[in-house]
C-alpha cells in the first residue's frame, strides 16, 4: 500500500480529467444526432468503456460540424 501513496499525486488529476473527458463526450454523444462517423450506439460504448482515448477519439473523429 507504500507503494500506492507515491503514485497518488500522479493518479487523482489523470482520474479526474479522464472522468471529465468521458462525462463531456457523453453528454455530446447523447445531445447531437449527426456524427462524422459511426453512430450513437457506436460511441457510447467507445466513449464509456475505451478509458481515457475513447473520449479523445470521438471528439477528433465523430464529433459532428453542428457542434
């Protein structure tokens, strides 16, 4: 558990901007109907469940004009 208190300062802003990063993709998934690629039931999965790159990979890639 030493081990763990190390690594603390390093983890809770990675946790809290990941947790951002996915809360704000969603939330964008769900409001827009129009994607560059893919569709709703495509990202939600990727945006939930693809940790910290599956937020980053919809706004670069599926994110649609209409935002």
């Amino acid at each position: 558990m030493e081990i763990m208190k190390e690594y603390w300062p390093f983890l809770v802003p990675l946790i809290l901007a990941e947790f951002v990063l996915m809360v704000t993709a969603l939330v964008h998934v769900l409001r827009h109907p129009n994607y560059k690629f893919g569709s709703r039931a495509l990202w939600i999965p990727v945006v939930l469940f693809v940790q910290i790159l599956g937020p980053i990979v919809y706004f670069v890639f599926g994110r649609g004009d209409d935002a």
